[in-house]
C-alpha cells in the first residue's frame, strides 16, 4: 500500500512539474550537420516498379486506417538538422551556383547530345506522351528525346526544359532537358556497335519498326518555322546511372542501406507539393520519382529524382480544343461527397479552355494553391506536410526571386521564340511564388539567426526581409527560457524596426555551465503566428552562440 | 554563367557563420535532438498515440501479409520490396506469415510459400486458427502463352471448419425432409466438417470474351460435432441417421465445364457489359458414398450504364442446381444454398435462386460506391419454387478498384432484421460460384 502511493505520487509529481507548462526541445551541442553520408556504397538494388494494385490498396486502406490510429500530431520531418534545415544528401542538391541550376557543366556525358545520334528500340520511360525516342549519342549517352503538340509549339518541350530547372534551384534532382534542334536525318537508324547482331529477319523487322517511329515521331510535331525540316524537341539525358524504379512514397527501400528516413517523413519530399504547386505542375505522383543507383556495381549508391517535368508550368493539364460540354456525360463530378449523395449525376465541371494568347504556355494562372498541389493519388509524404516543412520550402522558392537574374535565367533555358510569352511566364511565377512563400511565411515566426557577436544574437526576421509583412505590423513576444521550459528571465514583447532583430543576452542568463533557449513568437496585427522559434543556444565565457533552431507550432 | 544562386545561399551560409566546423554522417537522428518539445496541451494525444500503437502495428501486418497473399495468389507481380524481404535471393521462391487471413478473421496466424519461375507459379500455404479451425493448401499453376493462353491448375487441400446446417428447404421446419429431433426446440445445428480435396482444371480464353474451363476433382468430407455448439450439435438437433452425409464420410469425384461470356472492358471501374456463365457438372460418389448427382446453373447479368458510362445498373440472375440421379437424397453438404445473398439466409435445397439488382457509380478515381438489393429462395424443383419465400436484403457499400480489378469492398445489408457487415478484401474470385472449391 505504502509502495503504491509513493508511486502515485512520484508519478503526479512528474507530470505536474511539466505538464503544466511548455519545455523545448533538447539538443545535442554539436555542429550541425551540413551533408549527410547516404552515399556508402551498396548493391544495385532490384528495380521497383509501380504496383497499382498494392498501392491503391494501401493508399485508400492501409495508410487512412493507420491515421485513423494516430491522434497525435505526425512527426517533424526526420532529414533536418539541428538549423531546421535540410543537409546535402543524395535526396537533396542545393546548387551553389546558376551554372549548376542550369546543367553548364562540363561532365564527362553533360549537356545536349552530340552527333551522331542512334535510334534505340527502347520507348522513352520518363515522357507523359506516347510517341517519343530514345536515342544515344556519339559519346554513349541515352536521351529521351520529346516533341511539341501542333497545336502548341514549345509547350512541353519548354516546360520541361523550365521545370526541370526549376525544381533543381529548388535543390531536388532533376534530369538535364536541353531545347535542340533536329531534323530526321540527325538520327541513324543502325544498331548501336557491340550489340549483338540479330536474326536477318528479326533485323530487318526492327529496322522497319525503327524507321516507322522516326516518320511518326517527326510527323507528330511542330516544324520550325521557316525551315521546314527542322523540328524542336527536348532532350531529356536518363539516366545517368541505373534506374532503379520509382521511390517509394511510403517507408523506406528496404534493399537500400543508405535509406534509414521513412520517405513520407523526408522534408524534401514534403516540400514537393509546394514546389509544384508553385511549377503547376500537373500529374505528379509516385510515378514521377526514379531512384538511379550511380557508380560501378557494388560501389554506387542511390540518388533521387523527379521526373516528367514536361507536365509542369501548366502544360500538364492544357485543354485545347474545348470538348462539347455535356453535363451528365463520363466526366465525374469534381466533389466526391456530391457524387456520393447525388448517386453519381453530380454536374461535371465546365471545363474551361487554356488560353491561346500564349500558345506555348499551359493552364497556369497567377494564383497557386498555397496549401500544396493536388494529385490524383494520394502521396504519402504530402499527407504530412507541417507548418515548418512549408516554411522550409518557401524559403526555397523565395531564393529562386533574388536576384531576379536567377528566374529570368531558367525561364530563359525555355527558348521561347514569344518574348511576350516569356515574360508572362516571368510574371505568373514571381506571382505564384510570392502567394506561396507569403502564406507559409506566417505560419511560422519566421526567424534565423544571421549572426552572433559576443553575447549579441543577430536575427533575422525572413517576412520582413522579403517584403511580405511591414515591419510596423510584426510585435515579437520573447523569453529566454531553461531546458524545461522555466523562464530565465521576464518575458519582454518589441516591436519590429526593420527586418533584423538585433538582442543582447543579459549577462545574468550568459552562464557556461548551462545552455538556454530564446523562445519567439511573432504577433501580425494583434495575431500571434501559428508557430514560434525556439534558437538554442549555448554560452562561453563572453559569448553566446546558437546551436539549433526550431520552428514548431504550438 | 556563374552567378550567385540568391537568398537561400546566404541562409546556407550561416551554417558556416555561426555553426562549427561541417561534418558529414550517416542519416540517423540528423538533427541532434535528444528530446521532443512537450507541450501540455498534445501530452493528451500523445498518450493515446501511444496506446494505440499496438492496434496501429496489427492494421499494418494483417493488411500487408494479406494483401501481399492476395496478390501472390493470382500471379500478379511481386513488388521488389515483398520480394526483397521475403524472397530467395533469385526471386524464386518466398515464404511469408499471413495473419487473420487463411481461416477467415477469426484470429489465426498461417504461412504461405511461394515459387514462381517463369511461367509457373506454386503457392503452399497453412493456416492455423484452433482445433476446428485450420488448413493446408498446395496450388500449382502452369502458364502457357500463345495466342489464346491457357492455364492448367492443379490444388491439394486439407481444412477442418466449423459449419452450420438449418435443414432442407424455402421452410425448413416445414419440409417433412428434415429430421428434426421432436425432443428439442432448436432448428439449426453447428458441426465442424474436415474435407480433404485435389483439383485439376484446365482453362483456357477462347475468344476475346469468352473463357471456358474444364475442372476435375475429388473430395473427401467427414461430419464430426462441433464442442463449441453446445445444445446445438448435430446430433441433437437432427436425426443424423436420416441426414444424407452426416453420419459416415461421403467421398466423391466431381468433373465440370464452364463457360464465361464477359464483354465488360474490365472487372475493377464501373463498366457497361454483359455476362453469361454457365457451367454442368457430373458428381460420382465413390468408395461407401452411394449416389450420384448431376450439377447445372448460370449467372446471368447486365451492367447498364444509366445516363453516364460510369452509373451502372446491374440486373443479376443467378441459379445453382443440383440434379440427383436416381432415388438416393443428395447430401445436405451437396445441397446448394445462394451463394450470392448479402443477407443472411442458411436455407439449401436442389435448387438456389439469387435475384439481384445493384446499382453502382463511380464516386472517386478507384472507388465507386454501391446500392443493390438482393432476393434468395431455395427449392426442390422449378415447379415447386414459391416466390413467397423469397428473403430479401438491402444495403449500400463504398468499393476500391484499380483500373482492372476490383481491390475489396466494404458495404452493410439489411436483412431479416438484423445488420450484416461486408468487408472483402484482395482480389475477387475468379469466377462465380466455383463450385470444386465450395
């Protein structure tokens, strides 16, 4: 009896000393980490092909009962580090510099193909189209090779060329698209040397099928005006490396040792439904992902990327010519719920036609959804997507706005012959992203720490700095709080001045022997943001330093 | 070019200002964090989170063994993953526990294996859920392509089950068959039946639309009490002297045609369509079983499209008979009983007839939901049937397609006063009826 109540009360004791307050989060004092070594090496793993079957089941079964079983909040993304950002890895490749942005490099099989170029029988694996080719170049490098609609010059061949580039200023991988110019006899219709030879007849009917891609693949498209026989097509390089399948949207490759992060907990792969959303980028799902085992067998490992970027900027979803509206015709209804209750005769919605003032731009307007891309099926990771994760991405994206050369550089990777058409792409995705980055930068307090000068902390306050919220409307409520969750100090409110916040620690709370955490939350106009920032920070003599940050709702 | 790449390089940057010296490692706790921040107002939640763990991790296990069952089952590919976990290191041969799958969902654990080489696939699979409750299961199954493919089968099987029997007839208390004991009130008996059963079939697609199969098999049946019936047994329930195969072990061959006319694109989305299936069967009683019977139905149905392709209204007829030869009674096990009913109904007799009409319409990419209503009655020949003892039940379901089969439905009846829940999960049998499996 006497055990049990000492228990009990041992038990009440320590959910009262922290059940009734807030206690951040406790780090370990190391650097951060800046790259993580997810490139060990490993076997080529087996490929993994899509499964509609297992993965309707789990994706309308399993993972909605699963959810169902979980009341608490899903987990912060697992691939940050202690900055609440996202190391290097092989699932994210922030470039440096634009030339990375815009694939000038000099790889060994970089840039656009190299004459000659050689028919291959393999069909394209990455176009949203049938009818495209697959071809290798003098150096023995494959690319897919894509062109235009008639109807749309340079739609999707400039989509893909943008959009891939796009998506890699954003740091996700993407395959080199390159804009070219190609006419029939640019492609050799032989074998490649070193391939076995056939049987006579088998080589004479793949030499007929070959020849019959090649008129119809070029009969498909638009030609150049004013030569006639030159066609622009995309050439996308894949894939640099063994493609092993798509990724995963949920859990993790077994078959890869590197992979320790359930994939629908990775930021990057959270991020992408802010990422395109901001590319309208239309049917995007697990099939969009490759994993590419890169290096010799058994040396490699795998990287990540996003592909079908033909589909981005609109061009995914054009509607040209309009069909006939017919309201109860085999078009469903948008809302489920109507079609549930209405037994299926929901109206179907009136479609709308893409414009034609700009035929070599999609559906994409000036207005994104903030809250992420739609899919036809749900993926994994954007079910999880939390208010940090956005933060994260619409930092991202608000990078690509400055300097504007950077943007103006990826649009112009497009070649589009409409200057007009061009500069309207410019406008739509500034516009795209200011919606975007402005509605995720107040979900958060969005602060990062610039600098620390002795006991001084230099912040940054990121709304402000990109001119999405006026200083005069930002009041900061702080406190310098111990690790659980006690106040160091009286909590003080300040008025936003500019878009930098700069603190002196009080010397009463700069102590080595213990570590603090400086917890903000920003107020806009009387309403505090959904979540604060803690920045951890550790002390010597003197001196103040951060070690972490956080940025989690409350 | 080589400019600077914006903002979010100079964010990158203060990593180096204010971080130390870089390192890089593996991917595993990347951010340091030796605890979560708590927040008293999620401490609620995350308690529960917790003891919901448990129920999260049996949802996650029964549904992947089960759907990775399913799939294996009918050939469909293997994904790298299950294969990776469970396959020999060639992908020929895997072995995998399954739960809550083999004996029905009555808690049972089991364990298949599978060898799939090229165009042959074997599957071996126990299942074990109580005394009166297990399986064994051996399938193999040949592939041959060309231009009209065909597919030879053959099965072993083992299962011991509990059954239940409520006599012959639309009115069972009525019918003069039924030897009901006079010293008990109870009209419906529960037994556990052991049966032992080896299939061959060959089938083989005709036409677009057409398939026929041709099927072969022997089974052995033996009716024991079931300890779990309490006043229910058989034998306190039934004269089992006067009940044909409940007293000695029936064994018998059993050899039928099939033929299926189906002109729907494909079995998953709502599709307009038409399907005929037919099938005759010859059941030869050997060993001490002393009669013989003959076995006819068909199913017919109509897939309407209603205003819309994706609205279907689906007439269903189905009729199972079975024919005896000469004057022995067929055995209550041989009886047939409407397979088809949502609702429930434990009526059997020589002839079952089920009257459908479904009503179902695309609601969502891969689901559609359903509305039907369904009639059953049995009797012992045409001329006797009675439309007055039809059973009726209605209901309302959500289903889970992909674009070529359906993936499982979930779906209430009403019926006779009581609610029957409808949970189907995996592929659906291949055909109606099969009868060499029942």
């Amino acid at each position: 009896m006497t055990n049990r109540i000492s228990c009990s009360l041992a038990l009440a004791l320590a959910l009262g000393s922290t059940g009734c307050r807030y206690r951040p989060a406790r780090f370990a004092d190391h650097p951060a980490v800046v790259k993580v070594g997810d490139d060990l090496p490993i076997p080529v793993p087996d490929r993994n092909d899509f499964d509609e079957l297992l993965h309707v089941s789990d994706v309308y079964l399993r993972r909605p009962l699963f959810d169902a079983l979980s009341p608490a909040e899903p987990p912060e993304a697992a691939d940050v580090n202690a900055f609440d950002e996202v190391p290097v890895s092989s699932w994210y490749a922030p470039p440096r510099q634009l030339s990375e942005i815009l694939a000038d490099h000099d790889a060994p099989l970089g840039g656009p193909p190299v004459a000659p170029l050689v028919l291959l029988d393999d069909a394209p694996t990455l176009g949203s189209s049938s009818g495209g080719l697959t071809v290798v170049d003098a150096r023995g490098a494959r690319y897919e090779l894509e062109h235009d609609d008639a109807r749309r010059p340079e739609l999707r061949t400039g989509a893909a060329a943008v959009g891939s580039r796009a998506l890699r200023g954003l740091g996700i991988r993407t395959p080199d698209v390159w804009i070219v110019e190609l006419a029939p006899g640019d492609i050799e219709l032989s074998r490649p040397s070193g391939a076995p030879e056939p049987l006579a007849e088998d080589a004479r009917a793949r030499a007929r099928a070959r020849e019959k891609r090649l008129v119809a693949f070029f009969d498909g498209g638009p030609k150049l005006p004013p030569n006639q026989g030159r066609h622009r097509v995309s050439a996308t390089r894949w894939a640099a490396g063994i493609d092993v399948g798509i990724t995963p949207d949920f859990g993790s490759r077994g078959d890869d040792a590197n992979d320790l992060i359930a994939h629908n907990d990775r930021r990057t792969l959270r991020a992408l439904s802010l990422f395109g959303s901001f590319l309208a980028f239309d049917g995007f799902g697990v099939r969009r992902t490759r994993d590419v085992y890169v290096g010799e067998p058994g040396k490699g490992h795998l990287v990540h990327y996003v592909v079908g970027l033909d589909r981005s900027l609109g061009a995914g979803s054009v509607v040209d010519p309009l069909p006939p509206y017919r309201p109860l015709s085999g078009r469903r209804g948008e809302s489920t719920w109507q079609n549930l209750v209405l037994l299926g005769f929901a109206p179907a919605p009136r479609p709308k036609a893409t414009q034609r003032r700009y035929l070599s731009l999609g559906t994409i307007g000036p207005l994104a959804n903030p809250l992420g891309m739609d899919t036809a099926l749900p993926y994994g990771p954007f079910v999880r997507l939390s208010r940090a994760d956005g933060y994260w991405a619409a930092k991202r994206i608000a990078g690509l706005l400055s300097p504007a050369s950077t943007l103006e550089a990826i649009v112009d990777a497009g070649q589009f012959g409409d200057r007009a058409a061009r500069d309207e792409l410019l406008l739509l995705l500034r516009l795209r992203a200011r919606q975007i980055v402005g509605h995720w930068f107040h979900q958060v307090t969005p602060i990062e720490v610039l600098t620390t000068e002795d006991t001084r902390l230099v912040l940054r306050d990121e709304a402000i700095f990109g001119g999405y919220a006026p200083a005069e409307e930002i009041v900061y409520e702080l406190a310098y709080l111990d690790g659980e969750g006690r106040a160091l100090a009286p909590p003080w409110t300040l008025q936003a001045q500019s878009h930098t916040l700069v603190l002196d620690v009080p010397k009463t709370i700069v102590d080595p022997k213990r570590s603090a955490v400086l917890h903000i939350r920003a107020s806009r106009r009387g309403h505090p943001a959904p979540a604060f920032c803690d920045v951890h920070l550790a002390f010597y003599v003197g001196g103040v330093r951060a070690y972490a940050v956080t940025h989690l709702p409350r | 070019m080589n400019g600077r790449v914006g903002s979010a390089f100079a964010l990158w940057a203060t990593l180096f200002a204010v971080g130390s010296p870089v390192r890089a490692e593996p991917a595993a706790n990347l951010a340091g964090k030796e605890r979560t921040a708590a927040d008293p107002k999620q401490q609620t939640t995350a308690a529960l989170d917790t003891a919901l763990y448990p129920a999260r991790a049996l949802v996650d296990l029964t549904i992947a063994t089960t759907s990775n069952a399913q799939t294996l089952i009918e050939d469909q590919q293997v994904v790298p993953r299950t294969r990776n976990l469970l396959f020999s290191r060639r992908g020929e041969i895997g072995v995998f526990p399954t739960a809550f799958f083999e004996t029905g969902l009555n808690p049972n654990v089991g364990a298949r294996m599978v060898v799939s080489v090229d165009r042959f696939a074997s599957t071996l699979r126990v299942g074990y859920g109580g005394q009166d409750k297990n399986l064994a299961e051996s399938r193999l199954r040949w592939v041959f392509r060309g231009d009209t493919p065909f597919v030879l089968t053959t099965e072993g099987y083992y299962e011991r089950a509990v059954g239940g029997f409520a006599g012959f007839g639309p009115q069972p208390e009525r019918d003069p068959r039924n030897a009901f004991r006079v010293d008990q009130p109870l009209r419906s008996a529960s037994f556990v039946e052991s049966r032992q059963r080896a299939i061959t079939s060959l089938g083989r697609r005709l036409a677009a639309n057409v398939e026929a199969i041709v099927s072969t098999s022997v089974q052995i049946r033996r009716i024991e009490e079931s300890p779990e019936a309490g006043a229910a047994t058989f034998g306190r329930v039934f004269d089992r002297r006067r009940v044909s195969g409940a007293l000695t072990p029936t064994a018998r061959t059993y050899n039928e045609l099939t033929l299926r006319v189906d002109t729907r694109e494909n079995r998953g989305t709502p599709v307009p369509g038409q399907l005929l299936e037919g099938y005759v069967g010859i059941s030869h009683g050997i060993r001490y079983t002393p009669n013989d019977h003959g076995t006819v139905g068909f199913r017919a149905a109509s897939f309407l499209p209603v205003v819309r392709p994706t609205n279907i209204l689906s007439p269903r007829l189905a009729v199972d008979a079975v024919v005896p030869f000469g004057e022995a009674p067929i055995g209550f096990r041989e009886a047939r009983a409407g397979n088809e009913f949502r609702g429930f109904d434990g009526r059997v007799d020589n002839i079952s007839v089920v009257a459908s009409l479904d009503y179902r319409w695309a609601i969502a990419r891969y689901v559609a939901a359903r509305l039907f209503v369904d009639s059953t009655t049995v009797t012992p020949t045409l001329k006797d049937l009675d439309l007055r003892t039809l059973r009726y039940a209605v209901g309302g379901g959500i289903d889970l397609h992909t674009s070529t089969t359906e993936v499982g439905r979930i779906a209430v009846a009403l019926s006779e006063g009581s609610a029957r829940f409808l949970f189907s999960y995996g592929l659906p049998p291949a055909g109606f009826g099969d009868r060499q499996h029942r």
